[in-house]
C-alpha cells in the first residue's frame, strides 16, 4: 500500500524501469549516433584540409569548432530541449534545483551561441593588462575569467536549489553536477590543453579538437538523456492537500488503484 507521495521507489526498480524503457533507449542510441556522425565528419574535414583535398568534406559546415557548423546547431538544438525538459521538471516537481539548473544551461546554450567568453574575453584582457605566457594566452586566462563571472550568480542560485531539494532530487541534481563539472572541465581546462599541445605531434590537432569540441557535444547529450530520464520515471510531487493519483507519478491509474488497495 502507498502511504507517502515523498517515498522515492527503490534504486532496484528504478533502474529496471530505465533499462525496459524503449523510448529512451532509442533516444540514446539516436544521440550516439549524431555524435558519432559528426565526429567522423570532422575528421573527414580535417583530413581535406591538412592535405589540400579538394572534396565536400572540407567545407568548414562539417567542423567542430566552426560556430556556424552542423556541430554548433546539434549542440544549441540539444541545449534548448534540455533547457525545456528542466523547466518542466521544475514546474512539475515544485523543485527550485531543476529551475537552478536549467539557468546554468540557459547560460551554457548563450556561451555556445554567441560565443561569450571570446566577445567578452578580448576586452578584459587588454583592461587587465595581460599579456601572453609560455602555453597560455592571455585571451584563454581573460575568458576563463569572463567564465567565473557569468558563472557566479548562477551557481549561487544552483546551491540554493541544492539546500532546498528533498533527498531524491537532490540525488537526481547529483548526476548533473557530475556532468557539469565535466563540461566545465571542457571549457576550460581542455581548451588550455589544446592551445599548449596543438602542434605537439602529427595529428595533435585533430585528437585534441574532438576531445575538447566532441567532450563537450557527448557530455550535453548525457545532460539531455539524463533529464528525458527523469522526466520519465521521476514522481512528481502532489499539491499541497491533494492526494497523490496516477497521474502524479506516471502510473496508469487502474494499475495505481491496484496499489492503493
């Protein structure tokens, strides 16, 4: 019998339920695929370019860092639903982590569009005064600043979100602050990696261009199955004075009078 709209179901059966849930699978393997077609065709770019082959694949349309590529609209496409599948979340779990969240990538999707941390990252080097190092560039320290700064106000709303959420929110917040981390980890840290290792040995671009570019893009899509996850099998929370039906909790509502009984 259920007493309790705040039980969260067991890890068990959770992940049994993930595991038969067809729709997801095929909406992961469908963003396998994306990110594995368009790394095959950077590749093919880059090959084109590096030995002057003058071939379709070496239009800048099939390069990962091309802001104005296949790559840039698959990963603002992919943020937009999540952006969209977080606010759903939040309005339909009462939950300020998933409206939190969905800020930080709000921001993520305005970074990637509109290129940010570059527009902003110019000016601020020259105010500041910094000047190029051995393997870092003062425009890569002035946009890791511009990151921080942006960040801030968001990530102080994400940790407020955090201290409010019950326990099996909170777990669910957990693998987007993992995932997070790794894309901030991308941003930054990779990109650092790349301009010092550039032209460290044959094809170092390459490897480090879809490492840097293709961990970003693989990364936003586990954000994104991971939200279409919850948004699938997570309870939502009753109102206030309202008992939890079968709607609230995805269960079709002969099977839930069942359990009640």
């Amino acid at each position: 019998m259920i007493t309790s709209h705040r039980t969260p179901t067991g890890l068990p059966r959770r992940v049994s339920a993930l595991l038969r849930d067809r729709t997801l699978a095929l909406c992961g393997l469908a963003l396998l695929a994306a990110n594995l077609v368009l790394a095959l065709l950077h590749g093919a770019w880059f090959v084109c370019l590096r030995f002057g082959l003058e071939a379709w694949p070496r239009d800048p349309l099939f390069s990962l860092s091309s802001n104005a590529g296949l790559a840039q609209a698959f990963n603002s496409a992919q943020t937009l639903l999540l952006i969209a599948v977080l606010l759903g979340l939040a309005q339909r779990t009462r939950e300020l982590l998933y409206l939190a969240l969905g800020a930080v990538f709000v921001l993520v999707l305005l970074d990637d569009a509109l290129a940010l941390n570059q527009l902003l990252g110019a000016p601020l080097a020259g105010a500041l005064g910094l000047v190029d190092r051995p393997r870092l560039l003062a425009q890569s320290l002035a946009e890791m600043l511009v990151y921080g700064a942006l960040a801030l106000p968001v990530v102080a709303l994400l940790g407020i979100g955090w201290r409010r959420a019950r326990p099996p929110h909170r777990r669910a917040g957990a693998g987007f602050l993992a995932l997070l981390a790794l894309l901030a980890f991308f941003a930054t840290v990779m990109d650092l990696i790349h301009l010092a290792f550039i032209k460290s040995f044959f094809g170092s671009r390459l490897v480090l261009e879809v490492a840097e570019e293709g961990g970003e893009m693989v990364t936003l899509s586990a954000a994104l199955l991971l939200a279409l996850a919850l948004a699938r099998h997570l309870p939502a929370n009753a109102p206030p004075g309202r008992p939890l039906t079968g709607a609230d909790t995805g269960v079709p509502s002969w099977r839930f009078a069942r359990l009640r009984r």
